[in-house]
C-alpha cells in the first residue's frame, strides 16, 4: 500500500489470538507492513439466541436482500448498536422495525417530506436563505461525529445524529409549514420555514452519509447538489438554490416483511435433525 495510506482490519473476536498476533509478526518478519488498526467485534445474536444453524437462528444477507427488504435499514440497525468494542450485538426484530420506523422514517425523512412539497408547489422550487442560528447545534456537532465514526463507535455518532434530527423536527413542529400555507400574507415565512428545515435536513444527510450511501445519493439528486463531503457542513444552501421534486426516500418497515423473511429462512432456521447413531 502507499506510503501514509492507513490499513484497517475488521475481525471478528473468535480469531483475535491468531490475527492480532501471529499475522502480524509473519507480515513484519515477510517484510510486509502491519496493519495500521485492527477492529475486533462481537458475535451477532438473532432475537437474543447465538447465530446458529442447528439452533434455528441463522439469517443470512443473502435472503434478506432476496426478500426485497432495503439493506440501509440493517445497516442503520447496525450502525446504531456498534461501539468499538467485542460486546455482541443482538438483531432484534420487534427492535429493529420499532427503531428504523422512529428514526429514519419518523425522525429524518419527515422533515424533508413535510416541508419539500411547499418549496415546488409555491416557490417554483427554489430555496430562501437555507442557514439560520437555530441551526447551530447540527453544525457544532461536526467534529464530535466525526470523532465518534473515526473510532468506530457508530452507535454515538448516531445518537447525536438522532438528537440534531429532534432539534429540526421541534423547529418543523413550531413553525407547521402545513399552517402558514394556508395563511394569507405568510408566504415569506413558510418560504424560510421549509428552506431552513431543508438545510438542516441536508447537514443530517451529511452525518448519515457513511451509513446510508444509496439514500444519500437520493438526497444530493433531490437537493440538486454534487456528492456531499464532510467539508460541506457550512456550504449552507443559497437563497436561489433550486431544488428538485421530492421522490419518497424511504419507506417503513412492514412486520409482514419481517415475518417473510423469517419464514424464507425455516429451513436454514429449522433446528437440524439428530445425527444418526
């Protein structure tokens, strides 16, 4: 690898001896460089039971994409239960369809959904001035995620991602765009309301980016904005800035899904037969 290039190994904790000891010193006695970090995690439990073939608690990535449920919910499940360290993390799913459905439906896409349909109908899709003081907090919070990601511990950068998200919807629940719509002479003030709660929601975007790739994508085409960078948290959205027509994100989780996914997977679930005497 070039030289300053960091050199990152993610393992699980069952080969620790073996990977964090032995490995490097064949690669350092080969004339190999030695990795730079090396991330050791847990185990993965399904509903609280080790994942187990015999056992009836396997689930595989493969049928979870097979039964069409969207990878950036377990991702985001995921994300929000790693800390950095070898605890096990458990997939829960009366958790993981309670904690998807709350946070990035009812807490992150909400804020784009309630207030981006004002900005096409209304205002030719064009923003107000996207930047405010309200909005201090979601940009103070920069570099307190970014230390939280650099040292693994999703699960903190996405509970100060999640708490920003509340500071924008209770901005949202203030203002009710929904009502000033329906006021004579308060164009201006809905007009900033939605173009306000847009920037905001663009900055969430911006933190959720490392762990919602293709809904960011979505994002930057909906904001009409290039890929977005961690150095773009004060490239605030301009007054004149168009946007495009809002095109749903994300849907919620249905149990049936989940009960799909369960019953796909009896057979890889089902507690294997006795071996034969």
């Amino acid at each position: 690898a070039a030289e300053g290039t960091e050199l990152v190994h993610f393992i699980g904790k069952d080969i620790l001896y073996f990977h964090a000891l032995f490995w490097p010193a064949m690669l350092h006695n080969a004339g190999y460089r030695v990795p730079t970090q090396i991330n050791a995690h847990g185990f993965l439990t399904v509903d609280g039971a080790k994942m187990s073939k015999s056992r009836g608690t396997f689930i595989t990535a493969e049928s979870y994409l097979q039964q069409g449920l969207n990878p950036e919910w377990l991702r985001y499940y995921f994300a929000a239960k790693l800390n950095g360290t070898m605890e096990d993390i458990d997939l829960s799913f009366d958790d993981f369809i309670a904690k998807v459905n709350s946070d990035l439906v009812g807490k992150y896409v909400n804020i784009a959904s309630r207030c981006a349909g004002f900005i096409s109908k209304r205002f030719d899709g064009k923003l107000a001035e996207g930047r405010a003081d309200w909005q201090a907090p979601l940009r103070e919070a920069a570099e307190r995620i970014a230390a939280a990601y650099e040292e693994r511990d999703t699960g903190r950068a996405l509970r100060e991602i999640m708490a920003l998200a509340d500071i924008a919807n209770v901005f949202v629940n203030d203002k009710k765009p929904w009502e000033l719509a329906k006021q004579e002479g308060m164009d201006a003030e809905l007009h900033a309301a939605c173009s306000q709660a847009i920037e905001a929601f663009r900055l969430l975007t911006l933190y959720l980016k490392p762990i919602l790739p293709a809904v960011t994508a979505a994002v930057e085409s909906f904001l009409n904005l290039p890929a977005l960078g961690w150095n773009d948290v004060d490239a605030a959205l301009p007054a004149g800035h168009a946007i495009n027509a809002y095109q749903h994100l994300m849907t919620r989780v249905d149990r049936k899904q989940v009960d799909a996914l369960i019953e796909a997977n009896k057979d890889s679930l089902a507690p294997a037969a006795a071996p034969a005497a």
